[in-house]
C-alpha cells in the first residue's frame, strides 16, 4: 500500500531542500505524478501537492534497507529503494533528494535500476559531494562525473533542460550539492543502442546526452544556448545534426513548429530516428552538405543551427549561401566553429577538419551573406593562447559575448555567430505569421494584421516585436535607415523604422538628426487620414516617445503636447494592446500638470484616463468567447496597473508636493515598480558583466580556473577531514572495545 502525504498532515515536514525550489522541478518535468524519495520526501510532498500535483513519498530506512517491503512512517512509506513497492512506469516524475548518498556505493546501481523501473519519463536526482558531519553518516560521496556514468549506464540520459538547471559556467566546481536532470531512454532505443555501442564511432559522433564532462557540456550547451534565438513557430534546420541529441534539445526548449536533423552518416541518422523522433514535429534524415538542401525550397526555413560543420566541408561560403537561400527574410543562422586549432605547420591536426578559422576568417565569410547580431566564445577546458606560439593553456568552462568590433586576441576554444538574413527587401516574399493560430489573428485583430497592413511584414520579427527581434541596437538602426529609403513616407513600415530610431535615441544609443527629427513630426501630423490601422499604432507610439525625448531636452510644453496627443488619439479602434501607451501618457501628464501647479488639471486628466482606458478594456472584453493572442492579456494587464497607479496618484495627489516620498510611495506600490525596479537591476549586472568580460576575460578566466582548484582543495580537505573523524570514532570505538576487554580480564583474574 502507497500512503499519500495530506497537506494537512500533523506530523511535521522537514523543510524542501530541491535546489531552485518545487517550482523548478514542475517547470522542467511538468505535472505528471511524482514520486519523491529521500529523507525530505514529506516535504516535497506536500509542496508539490500545493502546486496541484500528485505525489508519493518514500524514505529510505536503515532498519529496512537490507529486506523486502516497507513500512509507513510519518505519513509517508518507507523502505529499501532498492525494492520499490510500486509499479512499472507508475510516476511521470522521480525526485530524490537527500537519497542516494546513504545507500552502498555498492547498492547504487540496483538503486537507480529501480528508479528507471517506477519512473515513466524524468529524474530529477540532487545529490550531496561531501561527507560532511551527518546522522546517519553519508555512504556514498562521489562527484558529478561518477553519478552521471551511472546513471547514463542504468539506461537515463539528460534532460533537455539540464542546463536550464546547471547553468553552463557553474559545472567548473560541484560544490555541496549537485543536481542532475535525467530522462529515461525508450526501452526500445535503449536495447538497440547500449551505452557501450557509442564507442564505435566516438572519435566523430557521441550522443552527449550520455556523456559526462567539459566536451558533453559545450557540446549540449551549444544548442541550450541556441534556443534563446529561436521564436514560436519557427521552421529549424540542425544542418550536421549527429546523433541527433541537439536536435531534440532544441525541441524540448522551445516553441518551434517543426525540427528537422540531416546528417552525412547513416549509422547516425539511424541512431537519431531511434532515440529522438519521438513524434512528427521532429525527422531525421541523411544527406551531405550543401547537396541535401537542395530540394528544400526558397525562404521556408526560419533558423539553421549549423555547430562544427564549415571546417568540414570543403567549399564553406557555397554552403553559406545555401543556408541564405532557404531562410526567410530575418531568419537566424546560428553557427560554430572551433576557434585557430592549428598546429606548428598551420594546419589542423585533425582529419576531418578542411579549413582553420579564427575570428576574422568566420566573421568574414558569415558576413559574405549574413548580417551578424552577436559573437561568443566558448570554451570546455583550454584555449590557444594569443601570443604566436602555438601554446594551449588549461581554462575552465566558459561562455561570453565578443564585440562585433574585437578582430583579434580572442582566446577561446570556439567562436559562435547569431547572424540573421536581412529582412529588407522581403516585401515579395509571401508571409507566413507561424506564431499565432488562425483564431488568435481573428480574434485580436489589427495587432497581428501585418500581412493586410505592412509594405513588408518580415520587419515584424526583426525589427519590432520585443522577444524575437534583434538585441542589436547597431543593427536595429540600419535596418530601420533601409526600411525608410524603400518604404512609402506614410506606411506602417516607415512608422515603424522612425520609432526604432527614436527609442534608440531615447536610450542614447544614436542622435536623431534634424531631418530625422522633422520626419517623425510630418508623421504624426499628416497620418490621421490614414485608412491604415496600423498607422494609428505608430503614430500613436510616436507621439509618446516623442513626449520622452522632449522631457530629456527640457521641453516640457512640447511634452505636455504629444502627451496630450496620444491621450486624444482613438487607440481603442487599433487594438486594446496598444492601452498601454495612453495609461502611460495619462499617468506622467498628470504628473506634469500637478509638478506645474496645476493639480485640479492633473486630478482631470488621471480620472478621465482611468475611465477611458477601463470602458475600452470593458467593450473588448464583453464580446463573448475571447481568445486573443497571450501578448494581449499582458499588455492589458500592463494598462490596468498603470490604471491603478493613475487612482492612486489621484487619491494621495494632495501629498506631491508636500510629502513627495509618500506620494509615490502609495501610488507607485504596484508590481510595474517592482518590474522596473528588477529591469534596471538586470540590465546594470547586464553591461557590467559585459564590459567586465571584454576588458578582463581572461583574468576572470584565470581567477575562475584557480577558484575551481582551491573549491577542489576545500572540498578534498573536508573529505579528508571527515574521514579522519570517521577514523577518529573507530579509534575510539577500538580503544574502549580494549578498556573493556581489558576490564574482563582484570575482573577474571581477580576471581583466579
């Protein structure tokens, strides 16, 4: 009998001890049923049925652990997990923590036989590195290494979000505690693919989902780096795919329609079709490159991941230019490729390799076709020094942005491009909006007409919407500089280009001129005869930055009036996303008015744009059946906070002047100042890190590499420590086992 845990419970629960928290197990591994093992097993118990999901616990018992069975203990079961009472395949889910580190390292492999037993899909196991001071004492401590072979040898591999979970610099050290996100590897797969089958072909392919180390982690790394640049429904490409682990990676972490792996060896498509098309959004298929992508037709593809592929073919820019002929306009290329792997004579050492690249030679061919966003490198555990001299150097993991302007120097094991095919000049491309359903279109309306409304609709995903744009301000500009040559002086699209350029100025990143400037002012005069929604939005977009950038150079009367602008402009008839812009004008002119000495005018301005912005979101939201884009939710939600902040602005509006830091403290306590507040935080640590790491990368290198030893150290010396306490205790075990003895004999001798 399995006894369920009740939140209710009156024995109390040790507190959850999963790294990150419950929430991030149920992020990773979802809602299915979940069994928790380990000594805090109650706890997680009840933290994972407050969330929702089903759960069991079971605890391992000393008392237990050498027989069959189990007994209930707590309100929860206990027993031998290497017996598990439960059925085949009975838990979506298995969490242990606090588990694995008191069986026998003998007993360890029985144990996570089991846990593939019970377990349908994923393993979240956390385990403990040091033998720390503990009752009972701990009887297996290994390193992350160790645990992984085991459990890659017990028939798991990772999870597509292990590193979602370990971040990928911070594998360098261990520390106390590990986590490993597994998941179960299909029976049948498993059978005709045994762990020891790999080593055939290891020298070419690996599945690094069952390999441990510094190569599985960048090569898997890879790939959870590149699926932060894919957008929902995008149509991806893994050219060079292997055994088709990235390709699965990428599917588990994103929203795209469709993945599609080819690969030149057959043994690895074969392998690839067994353990990971696992449905019909992701195929496997052979085909050496570019020759393969011939049939796949112009502009159908959105993102091509291409990792360690151009120094294997012999013509790379041909491939390049392949890889531009099947990407839409502004689909992304993400690319690698290992960074000067010469040796003395110049060449690389290895006999696949056809070329040597280092930064300058992979910039210049991807921008032969390609606009390049962003430039990283990475490394495992070494790097080619800088200095001429064929010297290597042992470094730790690491993975950072290069400037786009930084062509030598550049000490890393392998450079990565996210580059993008240029959206200008897309407008004769027919537009496919993959990303929302026929129904979201319908029913949110002007907000996702880009293909009624837009010269060239491709601008959308590069250039404007937050998310899947490019964070390149550089880029953003030029693009927005070639959109306004080639688009209508009153289209959507050139509204849209002047209001990349104005935000940009707004945040200092370029300086409009003054023919930029008159530009954006005829603009927003002259669209108002507009048949064009899409019009509206930018002007009205437009009008509030407008106000922004006035305010930055003291003009407050020109401010008050773009404000006043956006306020008047019927935004409501665009789209209720767009409520936004008129609940910040409302809010920041009436503070204006009331700073000016105008408080009965800011009083006015609050309350009607309170009104205005509640009765559009009420008539939006009467019709019945609404399923609108999720963006649309949000950005209403957004509107209604700003609606808040306007009431409460208004209620404590006496005490602005008198009492500003109550004021704002009552009317800015909502969640858009805490978001702001965390917004700022993030982009601060953001530059600092990054300009931290072009100015110092190479001794944050150093510094991190000898941290990494001196943690080993600390951890070695703690090991060693407990292990003498544990000698220690057997010492004195030994010599009172003596005094006994010793005591007998005196006591018999006396009798004697």
């Amino acid at each position: 009998m399995v006894n369920k845990i009740s939140p209710h419970s009156e024995v109390p629960d040790r507190e959850p001890t999963v790294l990150g928290g419950i929430e991030r197990v149920i992020r990773t591994c979802g809602m299915s049923k979940v069994l928790c093992l380990g000594r805090s097993s109650s706890a997680h118990v009840t933290a994972l049925l407050k969330h929702g999901v089903d759960a069991v616990g079971f605890s391992e018992s000393t008392a237990t652990a050498q027989g069959a069975g189990g007994q209930i203990t707590g309100g929860t079961l206990s027993g031998s997990v290497t017996q598990l009472p439960f059925q085949d395949a009975e838990f979506g889910t298995v969490l242990i923590v606090d588990c694995l580190e008191y069986v026998h390292a003998g007993k360890v492999e029985q144990a996570l036989s089991e846990i593939r037993r019970v377990a349908q899909r994923y393993v979240w196991l956390q385990v403990a590195t040091t033998a720390a001071a503990q009752d009972p004492a701990r009887l297996t401590v290994q390193d992350r290494a160790w645990w992984e072979r085991l459990c890659f040898e017990a028939g798991f591999r990772k999870h597509p979000a292990y590193y979602a979970v370990n971040d990928y610099e911070s594998l360098n050290s261990d520390g106390a505690s590990i986590c490993i996100l597994l998941e179960r590897m299909p029976a049948a797969a498993e059978a005709a693919y045994p762990l020891s089958s790999l080593d055939e072909e290891r020298s070419l392919h690996m599945d690094m989902f069952r390999d441990t180390g510094t190569r599985s982690d960048a090569h898997v790394g890879r790939y959870h780096f590149a699926s932060k640049y894919i957008r929902p429904g995008d149509v991806v490409l893994d050219a060079a795919c292997g055994l088709g682990y990235g390709t699965y990676t990428l599917k588990g972490l994103t929203a795209a329609s469709s993945f599609r792996g080819i690969d030149g060896s057959t043994s690895a498509i074969d392998y690839a079709n067994a353990c990971y098309s696992v449905d019909q959004t992701i195929t496997f298929s052979e085909g050496f490159l570019p020759e393969c992508l011939f049939d796949i037709p112009d502009n159908s593809v959105d993102v091509v991941v291409c990792f360690e592929t151009l120094e294997h073919v012999e013509r790379p820019a041909d491939l390049l230019k392949e890889f531009h002929r099947i990407l839409t306009p502004g689909g992304r290329i993400i690319s690698s490729v290992p960074n000067d792997w010469s040796d003395e004579t110049g060449e690389d050492p290895n006999p696949y390799h056809f070329h040597v690249y280092d930064i300058s030679k992979f910039t210049s061919q991807m921008e032969g076709c390609f606009e390049i966003e962003h430039l990283f490198g990475q490394t495992a555990d070494r790097v080619k020094l800088a200095n001429g001299r064929c010297e290597w150097e042992r470094r730790p993991r690491q993975l950072r942005e290069i400037g786009l302007d930084e062509t030598e120097g550049v000490e890393s094991e392998w450079l990565l491009a996210i580059a993008a095919k240029s959206p200008i000049g897309g407008e004769d491309v027919p537009y496919v909006d993959k990303g929302y359903t026929s129904e979201e279109r319908v029913t949110t309306g002007n907000a996702l007409a880009f293909s009624r409304d837009y010269e060239n609709p491709w601008l959308i995903r590069s250039l404007i919407a937050l998310g899947s744009r490019t964070s390149n301000g550089r880029l953003r500009e030029k693009w927005a500089r070639q959109t306004l040559i080639k688009a209508s002086p009153d289209s959507p699209d050139a509204g849209a280009a002047f209001c990349i350029l104005a935000y940009l100025a707004l945040n200092r990143e370029i300086v409009l001129n003054d023919a930029d400037s008159e530009a954006i002012k005829r603009y927003i005069a002259n669209g108002q005869a507009s048949s064009n929604p899409s019009v509206l939005r930018w002007q009205v977009s437009l009008a509030y930055v407008q106000g922004l950038l006035s305010l930055s150079v003291g003009d407050r009367k020109g401010a008050k009036e773009y404000l006043r602008w956006v306020l008047d402009a019927d935004v409501a008839s665009f789209s209720v996303s767009l409520l936004t812009k008129p609940a910040q004008a409302g809010y920041l002119l009436g503070l204006l008015e009331a700073v000016d000495g105008d408080l009965a005018a800011a009083r006015q301005t609050w309350r009607q744009t309170a009104v205005d912005v509640q009765g559009a979101m009420a008539q939006y939201f009467s019709a019945p059946h609404l399923t609108p884009a999720p963006f649309v939710l949000r950005e209403t939600a957004a509107a209604m906070l700003f609606c808040g902040r306007i009431l409460a602005a208004d209620k404590h509006s006496g005490s602005l002047n008198s009492a500003p830091a109550a004021f704002f403290a009552n009317a800015a306590n909502d969640y858009l100042s805490e978001i702001e507040r965390l917004t700022a935080l993030a982009l601060k640590f953001e530059y600092q890190l990054v300009a931290e790491a072009r100015e110092n990368g190479r001794a944050l290198a150093s510094q991190a590499h000898q941290l990494a030893e001196i943690q080993e150290y600390v951890v070695a010396l703690e090991q060693s420590r407990n292990e003498q306490k544990l000698q220690m205790a057997e010492l004195r075990q030994y010599i009172s086992d003596l005094e006994e003895s010793k005591s007998r004999l005196t006591q018999e001798l006396q009798k004697r």
